[in-house]
C-alpha cells in the first residue's frame, strides 16, 4: 500500500474493487441512469464510482439516513421503497426504464423487482441476492447477470483510495477492538446503531 493509505483505507479496498468490477462489467455510457437498489457501505462507493464514469445515479433503500449519505455522494434521485413503489418512481423518472440496475440489497423481493425497473436492452447485476422469480415480459432482450470479486481491479481501486479520488472513510460508522468483537457483532445487528461499514483493530 502506498503510504497515502491508512490502515482503515486499506481495509476499504475490497469494497472499492467489487465495484469497478461491477460498473466495468456492465459498461455504462455517460448519462446512462443507474439504479441501485440497497444502501449498503459497498453501493455508496458504487454511487462514488458512478458519479465518475458520468452516470446518474437513483438511490433506492428502506433507511432515510442510507438515502441522505447516497445524496451527499452524488445520488441524483433518492427513493425510500417504505413510502413510495419503487418501480413507478424509477420508470417516472427515466421515462422508459434505467439503463442499468444493480441489486445490492439481498432479498428475494428486491431480485424480483430488477425486471421491471430496467429498460429493454438493458443490464441488470446480482449482487447482493440472486435467488427470485424474474418476469421477463416487459425486460426484453435485458441481460442479467450475477457479479462477484475478482483481483484484477485491485490496482485501480487502490489508486483511487491513494489519491482520495472515492471517500471511503465515510462509509465506516464503527471502530472496535478485536477484544469488542461480540460487542461489534451485537452492534451490526441493532438497527438504531445506523452501521455501515465497522473497522476491527487489534
């Protein structure tokens, strides 16, 4: 690691490297909309990355204070899925459907929504879930696919954290010793805790 890499950076190059692998794989074209379902640590640097290759982003999650980090990241359209259908809103906004659509939200029934949110022709990435019926009468001719981590984009993802170019300390909400595990493992599990992304120290 480049010595412009802190520790808790470093431990964030993961994340960063899934998505470019993402977003490389599915080729987007400036001012393509992104749909991202899930708002997870992971995704807002997807938004991150987006933003970058010129695309606009829609933020879907069930958490507002997952939506107003999604903003402040450069999420052009922010959707809480409890308030509002999901699939009307993105279609509303998009007028024929997002060109991509990334789920990273781990449900079967978010899986099940992907196909019609996407345009014809589109892309569609499982990332968090791939389990799901898919109804592939309005999809046509979209592609889906599953998407996991592979070393070749780490070198990139590590230049980009080095030259500050993604915020991923942003994402870290928690910070524990490894003699707090449990307590860090409780912690993840309360919703009122807001976690993201927790760093494990020694």
């Amino acid at each position: 690691m480049p010595d412009s890499v802190s520790d808790e950076e470093a431990a964030t190059v993961e994340p960063v490297a899934l998505t470019l692998r993402v977003l490389n794989a599915v080729k987007p074209n400036m001012g393509d909309w992104v749909t991202i379902i899930g708002q997870g640590a992971i995704v807002l640097l997807m938004t991150q990355v987006a933003r970058l290759k010129g695309c606009r982003v829609i933020a879907i999650d069930l958490d507002d204070y997952r939506l107003r980090l999604a903003e402040k990241y450069g999420a052009e359209f922010c959707i809480n899925a409890r308030s509002e259908d999901v699939v009307k809103r993105v279609k509303a906004i998009t007028k024929r459907g997002s060109d991509v659509v990334v789920e990273a939200a781990g449900t079967t029934e978010t899986v099940e929504q992907t196909s019609f949110m996407v345009r014809k022709a589109g892309k569609v990435v499982l990332v968090g879930e791939s389990k799901g019926y898919l109804n592939l009468e309005e999809a046509d001719e979209a592609v889906f696919f599953t998407m996991y981590i592979s070393p070749v984009e780490y070198l990139l993802a590590v230049e980009l954290v080095a030259n500050k170019t993604v915020d991923v300390k942003g994402s870290i909400t928690h910070r524990f010793r490894f003699s707090d595990f449990e307590k860090a493992l409780r912690t993840a599990d309360d919703p009122a805790e807001k976690a993201l992304k927790f760093i494990i120290t020694e």
